[in-house]
C-alpha cells in the first residue's frame, strides 16, 4: 500500500520505518527540513533499538522517502496517517493547532484528487477531537465529506519508548476506530503481519481506549508505589508482596473488577481499604490514591441518586439489593445505601431481593436485617410483580438471573434505571438508564 506518514517525530518516525519494513511504499513528511533530510540519507531524526538499521534498509531499498511537501505526499500515496504532537497547554488541555493544521493541508489536497483517500488519525486526541475538529478541517478545506467522498478512521499506537519496535510488531492488540466496514477493511491490509488481536470499534470508543490504558498505566504505577511506601515503612519487602500480587491473574491481574457500573461493597473491600489507609496515616505515609478510591466509591453512589432525582418521580421500586446476587450478604451493600437515602428524602420504597427474603427467616443476616435496618425490611414486597406494579421507576441493584425478564415486561409508562448492565448491550434511553453506558 502507499502512505504518508505526517510527523517524523517518534511515533511518526517509527510506524514509517515499521510500514516500509513491512513493504509499504511510505512517504514521510515533516515541516522540519532537518528531519526531512535525515530520513532522506538514511538517518532516523530519533534515537531507539534498532530504528537507524530499518531506516538505512528501507531508504536504501526505496520502501521509504521524506518530503516536506504535503501535497506531493498525498497525492502519492492513498493512507495518510497523522503522527503529529498533541502536547499539554498549562492547564492541562491538549494543544490541537499541529492536528488541525495537517488536517486542513490534507484537505486542500484532497480538493483536487479525485481518487479516494483514507486518512487515519494516529496522534493521541480526545475522544470527540476526530468529530469536532478533525473532521470539519477536512471537509472545509476540501469541500468533500467523510464517509461520502473520503474516509477517516482513528489508529491508536501503543509504542513504549526503548522497545517501540518490538512494541510495533506484537502489540498487546491492534485497535482501528472506523465508522464505515469500508474503512475498518482497508486499515486491516496495512496489519496483515502483525501477529496481534485486531479489533475494529467505533471511532470515539477507539478514541476513548487509548486514555483509558494510559490511565490505568499511570493507576498502577501510583498503587504499586503507596503499596511500597507502606511496606517500606513496615520493615516489609515491597517486591516479595508484588510479586506475589501479581501472580493472581484470576482477580488482579484481569478482566475482573474492570467493568464499569455501580460502586463496590461488602464485608471485604471498604473495610480493607479503609483500614490500609488509617495504617498508612499513622506511618505518615501519604495514600492519596488509596483515599480517592474510597471517595470515588461514594460519588457513584451518589451519582445513581441523582439519576432517581431526576426522573421526578416519587414512587421508586428497588429490585436486588444484596451487595451482589446470589448472596444475601448486606454489610456495606451500596444499594442499601441508595435506598436509605430516598427514604430520607419522603421517597415511596418498594424493594425485593429473593435471597434477603430468605435470609429474614433463616439467613446469617437475620439479626443484622432485624437490628440495623429494620426499616428497610418492613418496605420489602414479596415478589418483583408488586415492585413494578408499585413503582414508577424500576432501579436494578444486582445481576439475579430473575430480573432479565424486565427488559420486555415492564411497559413504557415506567423508567429503568440499571446499575449491573443487566440487558447486555442495551444504551441508555428516555425510559432506561445505564448508570455507566
């Protein structure tokens, strides 16, 4: 295939080295004539493994050229994937002005090529940045339209300095972020020798995924660090408990835990966390993310308040509020405290929960139930039948099995508002609510 590759910086510098190596015809350019001119004597204009023998090679081979011209580029080449700079503006912003001025060069050239063109996004942007900014510099300055007359699609890299070679050709997967199948197909010729899952989203989600591991990466760092800070000032050996943490890829290192929804309880994970935190503070050892998780863990809570506030609706049906179903365990159950909540504010309260049921007559929680919150028990309905009849809005606190049958029985006069995903991929709606999606 033949591409321009706009930015010789490091992630430019590398995918054009990469793509050439792979057979590519690849063009790059820069308004930098030094690194133009680099490129053009087999010289990469960074330093990485490996880069300065593929570049040699591929220039050597005529696989790979630079210009500074970027008509001359695109109109040369059929993929143009942007590698410019987003760095921070002072407040944290991302500076857009390299992105949207390469969009707006592309587009003048593609006024006046009537073949059609691909043009990839490969810089790291905002979700949305594609729709708002990219986009409309493409079709102002060349009066054509995405999907219509060209395609634009979103190409995340995940290149790690030191190892973006390697990085390159076994990535953890590769992601394309195309609105049209047309689109998402032709990006998938250009990986066909990267051995890698290959997953074709929408652009925003492709978008969104990039900071999403980037984020988590930077999570991780700061958790494993307080981790040790603790350690440390405990006389115990931070590496031996890491290595032994990261050995669990059951529940730490997995899918577990990672899915978006409503706040987490029970007996474990509030107690633990609150607990490592008061230790950390009698070793004066500051734990601001540890602390954060648990204020974080509130807001959502409180976040799916508001959702019920919102609905203007005063008769509110509550179905499953164990912290999680199958258990009848309520110690620290996020939904109790929701529900404790709009009681507190005249709320009309109607729960059900099959296993909390039970557990009133013979469960471990009898006491609790009785003892703690007596109140909350005299509200409980004896079937989800009588929740919804009683009910203008329908919250679902945990994932029973039972509950499934809502999606097609409860009728258009009620609103769901759904904290577990409990309809699969369903979006929320006027008359349902994702706590998440």
């Amino acid at each position: 295939m033949r591409i321009s590759v706009f930015g010789l910086g490091y992630v430019g510098a590398v995918s054009a080295a990469c793509f050439a190596d792979d057979g590519h015809e690849v063009v790059g350019v820069d308004v930098s004539e030094t690194k133009v001119s680099l490129i053009n004597e087999g010289r990469p204009p960074i330093i990485e493994e490996g880069i300065a023998e593929m570049t040699r090679r591929m220039v050597e081979s005529g696989h790979l050229r630079a210009t500074t011209d970027a008509r001359e580029a695109v109109l040369a080449t059929d993929i143009s994937l942007v590698c410019v700079g987003t760095p921070s503006n002072e407040n944290g912003s991302l500076r857009l002005d390299y992105v949207e001025r390469v969009s707006e060069e592309i587009g003048a050239v593609l006024a006046e090529k009537p073949e059609r063109h691909i043009v990839v996004m490969r810089s790291t942007m905002l979700p949305g940045t594609i729709e708002g900014i990219v986009r409309p510099a493409l079709e102002r300055t060349s009066g054509k339209k995405a999907v219509q007359d060209f395609d634009l699609s979103v190409n995340p890299e995940f290149l790690r300095e030191g190892t973006s070679i390697k990085d390159f050709y076994a990535p953890p997967f590769t992601l394309i972020g195309a609105d049209t199948p047309e689109a998402g197909d032709r990006l998938k010729q250009l990986y066909s020798k990267v051995e890698a899952p290959l997953y074709v989203t929408s652009v925003k989600a492709a978008e969104m995924v990039k900071y999403a591991c980037n984020c988590f990466h930077g999570l991780k760092v700061a958790f494993a660090n307080e981790i040790g800070n603790i350690c440390k000032e405990s006389d115990i050996d931070s590496h031996e408990v890491m290595d032994v943490f990261v050995k669990d890829t059951k529940l730490n290192l997995s899918p577990y835990y990672l899915k978006p929804g409503f706040a987490f309880g029970g007996s474990c994970l509030p107690k633990d966390l609150r607990a490592l935190a008061y230790r950390a503070r009698q070793l004066d050892v500051p734990v601001p993310v540890l602390e954060a998780t648990l204020e974080s863990n509130l807001l959502q809570i409180e976040r799916a308040v508001q959702m019920i506030v919102r609905t203007g609706k005063k008769r509110i049906g509550f179905l499953g509020f164990a912290f999680k179903a199958g258990t009848d365990d309520l110690r620290e159950s996020p939904v109790v405290t929701v529900i404790e909540r709009m009681i507190g504010k005249g709320y009309d309260v109607r729960l059900y929960d099959r296993e909390v049921s039970l557990a009133r007559l013979v469960g471990a929680n009898k006491q609790y139930i009785e003892q703690e919150i007596p109140h909350i028990a005299r509200l409980m309905a004896e079937s989800i039948d009588e929740v919804v009849e009683s009910s203008d809005v329908i919250v679902i606190g945990n994932k029973a099995d039972e509950f499934k049958t809502l999606e097609t029985t409860i009728g258009p006069d009620r609103v769901v508002i759904d904290l577990v995903r409990m309809f699969g991929g369903r979006r929320s709606d006027e008359l349902y609510q994702g706590i998440c999606w």
